[in-house]
C-alpha cells in the first residue's frame, strides 16, 4: 500500500492570471481537509531551487479569494530548464520533506512539471493563464477575468471613437493564441478580429470590414488585434496608408493580467485546487486539472502536453456575420 502524503508544496509560475490566489487557498484548505501540510514555494520553480518557501495554514490564506496577481509571487526559470537546476529543486523537496508538489501555471510550467516528476517527485498541474493555450483544458483561470478587464476597457474607448467619429486598432494578449481576442471581439462587436489562427488577408479581413461598415453608415471602427498576430502599431499604419484615416492605437498590456478574479475564475480555481489536492491524497499524481464540458477531468502531464486546442473557428464566422455592410440590404443608397 502507497504511504499516505504528507506534505505537498504549492507554487506559481510563469505569467500570473487573476485567480491564482483563489487556487492557491484551495490547495491549502483542502490539503488541510484530508490531513496534509502544505508550504507554499515563492517565485515558481526557481523559488524550489532556491528553497526559497513559506510555511501556509488555513488563515495565511484567509481574504485572498478577491485579490488578483500571487500572494507566491511568480518567476520565469531559465535554471530551471537544466539538469542542474532541477537536481537543486529535488533536494530542496527533500529537504522539506515534500512529497509532491501543485504547480499553478501554462504550458511551460507544465513542461517542467513533466522533468521535475521524471526526477522522481510527483506533480499535479492546474491550469492558470489569461491566454486560455492549454491543449487539455477547455478553460484556464484568468481568461474570463481578463476578457472582461478588454472588454470595460474596449468600451470606454468606444465612447471616445464615437464622439470623434474614429477607427480605433486595439491590442490584446495571445503571444500564441487568439482566444481573448475572439472572445473580446464578440463581445465589444468589433469591426475586425486579427488572431495568429487565421492567415490575414488585408485587404478583405480589414480593408473591406472598414469599408463595408461605412458603407452601412457607421463612422467608427474597432479592430482587436491578438498580439499574437502583428503589432497594432503597424496595422494602424496600414489602415492609414489602404484608406487614409488614422486610427488611434492602444496597446491593452499588461492591465489585463490584473484585478480581482470574477466569479467564474474563483469558482473554476477552487474546484481545481480541490481536485489537485485530492489527486495527491488518493495516490495519484503526475496529471493536470482541466476542465472538459464542465466537468473535471485528470490528464498524465505528457499525454496533456501533446494536446492541441484550436480556437473554434465558427466563432470568427459568427463575429463576421454580426458585422454592418456584408448584406446590401444595409448599406445606404441614395
Ligand atoms: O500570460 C501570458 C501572456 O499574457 C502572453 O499573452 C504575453 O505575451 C505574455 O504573457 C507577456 O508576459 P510578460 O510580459 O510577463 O513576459
């Protein structure tokens, strides 16, 4: 019979999402339901190399439920990514006696949730990024949050493109996928979506979008460009130079990865630390979180890793059809 888990460490890692705290109190809360002591690791996996932790209880985790960022701060590991440094972080695991650790992060977290268990200790994933890129996870905690922090912002900038009779070029995150820039382009009903999935056709997926909506009588414009497909910068040029008007540029950054985690992102990032924690407490291990048709599903990191998730595409065919000008039933004659 499998020795019962004891301690297990928690850590975040990579880019933080609103929601990571309501993950890391689940952890603690729960691994503390089922008898299991948990030390919370600070500044991701080069906090386990460094030994670098924090000893939590159930009140250390108290009030966090509503704040956004890591109360465990986060880091990216370049030591991580060699031998060396994951030996350091096994006996920093051994030295605090910890028999398994939560990793809370994306995709490269995950990658080094895979070697770090390779090496003997066992990890369990739960998917956080604001990019909602995890192949074996329909949802990541941050992406709701982070599509309604662009979408307030997207509105106020309406306001002002409206009165000005502007054309404003928006950037949104998505180093790799478009997911927040789709789902923020339905949502403000914007006049063109640019996302890395879908090769540009200028002329036709911005030129004519512009031209159509005008057509339509509109006499202003937003274009929601994922940072992933091209600068906002130069699409804005291009705008200028197809159709001689100069569309306002703002880059949204990082004030989407901020603010406190909706309700759907503390109630997805409890489930999940509860379900990872339970993982370790059943004698499981090594898999990640995710969720799947809404229910909770448990993946072997390698196998997770290898799953794609392709933004649905029938959701850029829908935000098109919601646009002005495609029929000539709504442009304007004389
Ligand atoms: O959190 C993921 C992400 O938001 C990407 O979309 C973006 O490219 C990246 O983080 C930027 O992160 P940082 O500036 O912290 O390196």
């Amino acid at each position: 019979m499998m020795e019962k888990i004891k301690r297990i460490g928690v850590l975040t890692s990579g880019g933080d999402a609103p929601g990571m705290n309501p993950a890391v109190r689940a952890v603690v809360r729960t691994a503390m339901d089922f008898g299991i002591e948990c030390i919370g690791i600070r500044r991701g996996w080069q906090g386990l190399i460094n030994g670098d932790f924090v000893r939590l209880d159930g009140t250390s985790v108290g009030h966090i439920l509503s704040r956004g960022g890591t109360i465990l701060y986060t880091a990216r590991s370049e030591e991580f990514m060699t031998e060396a440094g994951r030996k350091k972080a096994v006996a920093t695991c051994r030295m605090l006696g910890l028999q398994g650790i939560v990793a809370i992060g994306g995709d490269g977290t995950f990658r080094g949730a895979l070697e770090l268990s390779r090496l003997g200790i066992p990890v369990v994933g739960i998917p956080a990024t604001i990019d909602n890129d995890v192949g074996c996870t329909n949802y990541t905690i941050g992406f709701d949050t982070a599509c309604n922090t662009a979408v307030e912002c997207i509105d106020r900038l309406r306001d002002t493109m409206q009165s000005h009779e502007r054309c404003s070029v928006v950037e949104v995150m998505g180093r790799n996928a478009g997911f927040l820039a789709l789902y923020v382009g339905i949502a403000v009903g914007a006049t063109a979506v640019l996302v890395p999935e879908h090769e540009l056709d200028f002329q036709k997926d911005v030129v004519e979008c512009i031209q159509n909506s005008r057509l339509a009588g509109n006499t202003h414009f937003m274009i929601v460009v994922a940072e992933g497909s091209g600068s906002a910068v130069d699409i804005g040029k291009r705008i200028h130079e197809a159709i001689g008007i100069e569309p306002r540029v703002t880059v949204l950054g990082h004030i989407q990865r901020g603010g406190s985690p909706s309700a759907r992102d503390r109630e997805t990032a409890t489930r999940m630390g509860y379900y990872a924690v339970k993982a370790f407490a059943e004698g499981g291990g090594n898999v990640i979180v995710g969720t799947q048709e809404g229910s909770m599903v448990m993946l072997p990191i390698e196998e997770a890793l290898q799953m794609k998730k392709h933004l649905q595409m029938d959701r850029y065919e829908i935000m098109q059809a919601m646009l002005l000008g495609r029929s000539s039933a709504d442009t304007l004659t004389e």
